[in-house]
C-alpha cells in the first residue's frame, strides 16, 4: 500500500471510529463491531473492507443508520 493510500485509510478510518463511538460510546463495542461479520456489507467484516481501501462504503453505511434513528 502506498503511504497516500495507507494516510487516506488512516484517516477514514478515524472518521469511522468518531462515528461509531457517536453510536456506541463505548470502545469494546466498536473493535467488535468492527470485526465482526455484517450481512448490510455483504458478509465481510467492517474493518476487512477499511484495510482493502472500502472505507467509504463503511462510512456511508454507518452514516445512513445514524439517519435511521
């Protein structure tokens, strides 16, 4: 990964975690989050598709259920 993408998922990854501790306010539940299998991403782990540059698609999910509330 080159170090402009390695700085953009940083940083989307940051945003991702300002959000869900908006959601959460609690870390443990956002690592397992994170980790953790979601069929609304299909089927992959949040934090797999951060690493594979899918940050956005994480974000806007996240974003779109902050909505919903």
């Amino acid at each position: 990964m080159s170090e402009k993408n390695h700085a953009r998922v940083d940083q989307q990854l940051i945003e991702i975690i300002v959000e869900l501790y908006a959601f959460f306010n609690d870390y443990e539940k956002i690592y397992f989050w994170l980790y953790t299998k979601n069929l609304n991403l299909g089927g992959s782990q949040p934090i797999a598709l951060i690493k594979r540059g899918r940050g956005n698609k994480v974000l806007e999910f996240i974003k779109s259920s902050h909505e919903g509330e």
